[in-house]
C-alpha cells in the first residue's frame, strides 16, 4: 500500500497565554511571558515559586458540572483544545464514517493534582473517602477517552506518557495511522497540569528549575548564558490530522504537511542527555529521512530549548552536527521562554505552533535572550517575533528516560 498523505486541518491550544489558538499566537507573537508567581498553592517554603499557569480557564465552559467534576485539570485542558481544533478544521458530529476517526492524547504524568488531592483525603479522612472517580480522573489515557466520547470517534484511541516527548509522540503515532490506513482523522497532542506541590517541589529537589523568584517573567530564557533552569507550564495542544485527498474533497483549510516523524533512545541516563548528543542527532535525522528531506530542506526549527544548562548546549550542538554549515541559516526559536514546559503537553503545543508559524509566516522569538552563550551559538530568533518565508519547519521533544521525537512539517503549497 502506498503511504497516504497526511495533513494538519485543525489547532486547538490552551496556554498559560491564552485560552484558544488565536489567543495564545497573539501572545507568541508578542515575546509575551507567561509565567508568573504560583497561585494555586501557597509556594513560599519552595526554593522555585514560579509556574506558567493558564489563566481564568473554567471547565464549565466546555462540558457540564456532572462531567468537569470527573475530571482532573489536564482532561478539562485536553478536551477543550480538542473542541477548539475540531471547530477549526470543520468536523462536523455527529462525524460521518466515526470508526474511522481516532483519538490520541498524550500526557506525561496524568492527573498528579487529582492524586494530591485524594491522597490528603485518605491521610486525614480514611479510605471511604476516596472519589470514585479517583482512578478514571487521573490515568494518562481518559483525555483520550473523553474527547473520543465527546466527538463520537470510535477508531484508533490511545495515548502515550512518555514524559516531555509525549505530546509529540501522540502526533507521531497519529501521523502513521493514517498513513497507513488505519484512521483518515485523528485528534491528537498533549495536555498537562502539574502545577501542585508535589511536582514543583520534585523537580525543584532535582535542581531542574529557574529559583529566579523575585523575576518569573525573565526566568525561562533558553540558549542564553544565564539561564539556570525551566518553569513549569500547563496546557494542551491539539492538532486534527488527516488524510490529504479527503481533507481538499472536503473544503478543509490545511495549515501542514506531516513529512516525518523521527524516535530515537539515548541510552545514556534516566534525566540528562546524552553528552554528545547522539540520540537528538539521530531523531532528527530520521525524521528527515522518512520525509525523504535533506538538512537544507529546513527552515526553522521548534527546538526542545527547556533553558536548562545541559539541554540548551547539548542539543545546538546535535543541530549543528545534522545541518552541518546550514545549521547558519536555519532560525532556532524556543517557546518555552514564553509558555514555560508543559513536560507531556510541549510536544502537542509546539507541534500546533509549528503549524501556525507555517500559516503565517512568522517566526516566534525566544524571550530573554540577553547574554549570547557561546555554546548556544544559532540563531535563536531573540526577543522579537520575525516575518520570514517558512517552508518546513522541524519540531523537537526530548524526555526524561533518554526518549526523544523529532516532527517534521512542511507548508501545504510547497510540495
């Protein structure tokens, strides 16, 4: 069977800038930060107080009081992204052929804040006071499940928790089965909420995040000198993907191309990377491969860039080795210094913002950019947003365990 051509018809984000796809552009194009002190819980024994939170989100807004209540926050992220990506790309429900239409949605860690939560219960109040809906408001693939019932899809329905590369492993996988005809549209991406006291005061033990407390806005400053680590985000990104003859029979808008869709293990280290780069070097290769692409093909690059030391450094340099002398000329922007690290839910919101920087032809910035690091020597697109013409541009997501995904999109009029 002759691979199938797979496009991206519909984006739906929710963000720490902003509650919908246009909103949350708007605040890219901007070098908006979105990062601030924490509000969700009382921080100040922390040694990092600082998050990206989303901002007036109300789950009532997107499924009723019976239902948000069986819900951890990242499915409330999950299902109304995938609302605003089905609005988008014009899905009609009831959907015409729901067997053929699947559903993946990725989430690092789940519902931590629903098990915080129940967890306090069972300390101070025992057992019997336990939700009953504990178990199905947590676990990794009830984004999946909810959204499929929500849409009526009925096809392919999984989800993957991969850590930071989850997200894009969802639209990966999305990508190959309609490839390979077992789907003609998937929903698919990443959501995470994980602003809660166990997860911040976790990563901050493991020396992973910015303590620059008394500025949030300044603190997430990929590939500059003094970045001294990330800030965590929530959210989701949702792209629909489809077959290509059926989205143009259909009217559909295309925003991408899926060329390719690279995976690679480092087999180095449960949390850092490895020191030469290897496996960024070899997922970005396949992912070229599979899309038949050569490095010159590229014109921009989503990097992982989670400004912390090791990745910033390690992964320019992995660039470098897989574009050789056009690693010059490509543009290397992080949004993480503006929408902070959604671990599970990066590689979905970077995906769909992958697609939107092909739509408008415009280059997101990488924010407090102020202090060049000679190890991170690329063009990093600093502080300001850039018109530019875009062709292909190419997604990382690196993840805890060694596992790392590289996405490679092209704009619908230039194959």
């Amino acid at each position: 069977m002759t691979p199938r051509r797979v496009v991206v018809t519909g984006v739906g984000l929710v963000s720490p800038l902003g509650i919908g796809t246009s909103e949350t552009w708007q605040g890219l194009v901007a070098g908006r930060s979105g990062a601030g002190h924490i509000t969700r819980f009382d921080a100040s024994d922390f040694s990092s107080r600082i998050a990206c939170e989303v901002k007036g989100f109300d789950p009532l807004d997107y499924a009723d009081r019976r239902d948000a209540r069986k819900m951890d926050t990242f499915i409330q992220y999950a299902l109304a992204a995938s609302l605003f990506a089905a609005e988008d790309a014009g899905l009609e429900t009831p959907l015409a052929n729901p067997d053929r239409v699947g559903v993946v949605i990725s989430s690092g860690i789940g519902g931590f804040e629903t098990i915080e939560r129940e967890h306090r219960k069972l300390l101070e109040k025992g057992p019997r006071r336990i939700s009953p809906f504990f178990v199905p408001a947590m676990v990794v693939n009830l984004a999946a499940g909810w959204v499929s019932i929500r849409l009526g899809a009925r096809g392919p329905n999984s989800a993957m928790a991969t850590a930071c590369s989850a997200g894009a492993h969802a639209v990966g996988e999305a990508f190959r089965l309609i490839r390979h005809g077992h789907a003609d549209v998937v929903v698919a991406g990443g959501a995470e909420a994980t602003i809660t006291p166990m997860c911040i005061g976790g990563f901050a033990s493991m020396k992973a995040l910015s303590t620059r407390n008394d500025e949030p806005e300044r603190a997430s400053r990929p590939f500059d000198r003094d970045r001294d680590g990330f800030v965590v985000g929530e959210g989701a990104g949702i792209l629909v993907l489809e077959e290509r003859e059926e989205a143009l029979a259909r009217g559909a808008t295309l925003y991408a191309e899926v060329l390719g869709y690279g995976m690679s293990g480092d087999a180095f280290h449960i949390t850092a990377p490895a020191e030469d780069g290897s496996g960024a070097v070899r997922v970005m290769q396949a992912a070229l491969a599979e899309a038949g692409a050569s490095p010159e093909d590229v014109d921009a690059v989503n990097a992982h860039g989670t400004s912390t030391p090791l990745n910033d450094r390690i992964e320019t340099a992995a660039i470098r080795r897989v574009f050789g002398g056009h690693a010059d000329r490509l543009a290397v922007s992080s949004t993480k210094s503006m929408t902070g690290h959604l671990l599970g839910g990066a590689g979905g919101l970077e995906a769909g913002i992958s697609c939107l920087t092909l739509r408008h032809q415009t280059l997101p910035p990488t924010i407090n950019y102020e202090t060049p690091d000679p190890d991170c020597d690329l063009d990093n697109v600093p502080n300001t947003a850039r018109p530019a013409t875009v062709r292909t541009v190419l997604s990382n997501s690196f993840g805890f365990g060694g596992t790392n995904v590289s996405l490679l999109f092209r704009h619908p009029d230039a194959g």
